[in-house]
C-alpha cells in the first residue's frame, strides 16, 4: 500500500485514491503542477479585475449567474456560497468516503484549470495529512452540478467553519481542529468557491472504493460456487476451457478458470466423475456461475474505465482551458458516474440471487444429493441452518430494490437553470449498502458450503475449498446441535469482507 500518494503530475491511480481514503497514506502536491496553479490563478485575478462580468469570477451562480458583484462583496459572495450550500442532512457520511471526496477535489484543483490559489491546494492537501474529516450529511447532493452539498461541507472547514472530526474521531469545530494541527482557515476569494464544489468526487470516490470491493466479493462469489458445486456433487465439467471459448466473453472465461482452480484435485468431486456420472446437467445457480459472475466482472469493468476516465478529468465550471480562456461547460453532470454505479447495483443483486439459490439448494434434502435436511445434526429437533436462508433470502430482495435505477430519476433544481440531474451521489449511496449486502450473502453461502464439505467426509474437498474450510473452522465450528447462528454469520462475513475468503483459496491453488 502507498504510503505516500503525489497529487498533480499525473492522474490518480484507483489504488491511490483506496490508499489516501482507507489506510490514511500521506499526500504530497507536485511542484511543477503548483506552478502551474499559481500561473493560472495570475489569469483569474486579471479577468477579476475586468469591468466586464465573467461568471464566477465577477458574477453570481446559477439561476443568478447574471448579476454583477461589485469587487468589495465578492469575498462575502463566496463565504456566503460555502455556507448557502452546505444544507446536507440525515446520518453522517463514512470517513474513507469524505476522505476520498477531497483528495479527489484536490486532485482537481491541482491541475491548475480551476484558477484557485496555491494556498487553496495546500490546505486541501493538509487537512487529509492531519486527518481532520469534515462532517458530511448523508442527503444534499443531486449529482449535477457536482456533489455541492457534499463538497461546501468540505470547503466549508477549509474556511475554518463547521464541524470536523480529527484523527481521533473526536467531533469538533472546524476552526479548533485546523487550530490544533497549525493550519490557517483560508478566506476565499473570487472564482474559488465555485472551484471548490463544482465536481463528480463525492460519486467518483465511493465508486472507485466500490469497485476495489467488488472485484474481491467477485472472486468470493467464484470461491463460495465451487464450494456448492463440489459439496452439491455437482460437475466441474461445464467449467472446461473449451466450453468456454466457444463463447468468449472475458469475465465468463476468468470466473470459468477459478471454478476449474478451486476445483482441482478435489476427491469429492472425483468421486462421481466416471462415465457413470449423471451430473451433466446440473441447476443453473451451479451450471451457468461463470456465465452470471463472469458478466458481473465484464461489468466491474467497464465502470473501471469510465471512473478511469473520470480520474483523468477537471471537473469544474466555469473552467480555465489551456490556452487561457476561462469557459462555461457541462463536465460537472455526473450522468456518466452514476449510469455504471447503478450497472453496478444490477450485477450485485444478481450474484447475491444466484448465490442464495445455491444456499437454498444445499439444505434442501431434495436437491442437495443425500446432505441432511437443512444439514441439521438431529433431523426433527434440529433445524440447522434453516433460517441463515432466510436472511440471505431477505437481503436479496433488498438488493434487488436497491438495483433500481437512481440515474432515471431527476428533479429540476435552482428555478429550473438546473432542469437535469444525475441523482449519482444516491446511485453511489446504494451501492455501498448493496455491497455490504452482497458480502453477507457469499458468507453464508460459505458457512453453508462448508458444513456440507464436512458432512462428505471422509471424502477430502480441494486444496483451495478446503483451505476456505479450514479458515472457516478457526471462526466458526462444524456441524453439531443447534446453536446460536447470528455470531457466526457476522464471522464469516467479516471474512468475506476483509479478503480473506478469496485470498486463501487464491493462496491454496
């Protein structure tokens, strides 16, 4: 993991963004990309001191973006956008999301096409260094016109105003916390309140940490349907290279070849294997894995690109272009980010529902090929992992609520100046919720796996399954009695979620 991440001589990576958000690594502004911002800052306090209005710089916003602001009152006009604009409410947001919020509008500043002043970037860059987290409301932001809300509560802090929470997680006042780490408030002046809000970042932030998670609970999914169709006896046939390329889609074939990988040397599955073997024909939930998780992968990537494209982009309106003109544009709609995190939502919600019909399989002694009923230790006494169904039933069907588009919906804004919106901050607000879901479907896949892997004994499963096994067994018994369930789901979910579940069968192969 970085420990240190470079802001402005080239775009960010996603791993850089991850990096700064979750595991708190220092950032340090280019030099060559800060003299850069302060030639272009020279054009912005030229065009400042023209009589003729420029938007932004001289005028006013939005649906007033034709109202002249005499020199005298353009400091008090931005104050008073930060403060007008950070309105968010409801829950507070997580920290990595804030974090990932502002070094991605740092980013942005950096590239000198915003006009703000070097101090500006500098105390962007030493609020994420002194770990001071502005408070963030969960609702506010409707996705055009950049993450406003999200983002005045940002700059609202770098102002010195607001509450924070330091290193320490403890709440405080802005200015106490900027205090405390030796930091000045900065009094904005013209053009850079607008620069600092006008960006997809609070969007483009949980998509690229979304996308970090996903494509691990991905290769999960890959680990936990090998576990069902070898604890199943199912057949690892239909997982053939040359099946494969027969219709060559890129995720199908990756997903294909961890299912072959997980699967190898696995005495269960040999055990059947023999031309008398009548498992050609296996359930689509095992059957067709690589087919639902292999087009979820080609989707994961997709958003990668488009947030790739994203992350090499500068995002404010009006913008300074290269050759010096000061513009207004539409770069800041976030229609592109939020269209890939609600694919996103549809492919998680489809994984989680393919693997609770595996679940579902496994305990139903007409399906699962001769496993105890709900693979109960006293049939009639026990009820074994009946209800761990349940809940795995009951968050699909949340998940398949929260695969409902958030980028259809608009509601017009700013007396209609802003008549479009890309609701891509909600999109991005279920796909976190989404991929906890997801998370906890696999892990129970995976606790239900393997209790059957143990009741195949003494049949041995794979290297890779049973070192799943194995990890599962240091968290959570085998079978037995009846006892409480919840702690264990809540187990093998934390292993889900950390990477270990994906990471040892990987390791294993």
């Amino acid at each position: 993991m970085h420990s240190i991440v470079t802001v402005g001589s080239v775009p960010l990576a996603p791993a850089d963004v991850v990096a700064v958000a979750r595991h708190d690594a220092r950032v340090t502004v280019d030099a060559v990309a800060m003299r850069r911002v302060a030639q272009t800052r020279a054009l912005i306090e030229g065009l400042a001191d023209d009589p003729q209005p420029h938007y932004g710089i001289s005028t006013g916003f939005g649906a007033l973006a034709t109202t002249f602001i005499a020199e005298d009152r353009r400091a008090q006009l931005q104050a008073s956008l930060i403060r007008s604009h950070a309105a968010g409410t409801g829950s507070e947001v997580e920290r990595e999301v804030v974090r990932a919020l502002m070094l991605l509008r740092l980013q942005t500043l950096a590239t000198g096409r915003t006009g703000v002043r070097p101090v500006v970037v500098e105390t962007y860059a030493a609020l994420l260094n002194a770990g001071i987290t502005p408070i963030v409301r969960e609702y506010g932001s409707l996705g055009c016109s950049g993450d406003l809300a999200p983002l005045s509560h940002v700059a609202l802090a770098v102002m010195g105003e607001g509450d924070v929470r330091d290193a320490d997680g403890r709440s405080m006042t802005a200015g106490e916390a900027l205090a405390a780490a030796g930091i000045e408030p900065v009094l904005l002046r013209e053009k850079e309140g607008l620069a600092l809000i006008n960006g997809t970042d609070g969007m483009l932030g949980m998509l690229l940490l979304a996308a970090h998670d996903l494509e691990t609970l991905l290769t999960t999914a890959d680990v936990a349907a090998a576990i069902s169709v070898e604890s199943q006896l199912g057949t690892d046939a239909v997982f053939a290279a040359d099946l494969m390329a027969l219709r060559p889609q890129l995720g199908q074939a990756a997903s294909a070849a961890n299912l072959r990988a997980f699967l190898a040397g696995s005495a269960i599955v040999a055990s059947h294997r023999g031309p008398e073997c009548t498992r050609v024909q296996d359930a689509y939930s095992l059957r067709c894995a690589p087919q639902v998780h292999g087009a979820a992968r080609d989707t994961l990537a997709h958003a990668t690109a488009v947030a790739d494209r994203e992350l090499a982009s500068a995002v404010d309106n009006p913008v300074v272009t290269v050759d010096g003109r000061v513009e207004s544009n539409g770069n800041f709609h976030g229609a592109p980010v939020a269209y890939v995190l609600d694919f996103l939502a549809i492919a998680v919600a489809d994984v989680a529902s393919m693997s609770e019909r595996r679940t579902d399989r496994a305990l139903d002694v007409a399906r699962s090929n001769g496993l105890p009923p709900f693979l109960a230790d006293e049939v009639g006494v026990d009820s074994g992992l009946m209800i761990a169904q349940y809940a795995a039933a009951g968050i699909v069907s949340e998940l398949k609520r929260l695969a409902a588009p958030a980028s259809v919906d608009s509601i017009p804004s700013s007396a209609m100046q802003e008549d479009h919106v890309s609701m891509g901050w909600a999109a991005a607000r279920k796909l976190r919720r989404a991929l906890d879901g997801l998370a906890r479907v696999l892990a129970i896949e995976v606790m239900t796996g393997c209790r059957a892997l143990d009741l195949r004994a003494p049949l041995q499963p794979a290297a890779a399954t049973g070192a799943v096994r194995d990890l599962v067994r240091t968290r959570v018994e085998g079978p037995g009695p009846d006892r409480l369930v919840s702690p264990e789901i809540e187990a093998v979910t934390e292993l889900v979620a950390s990477g270990d579940v994906a990471r040892v069968a990987v390791e294993a192969v």
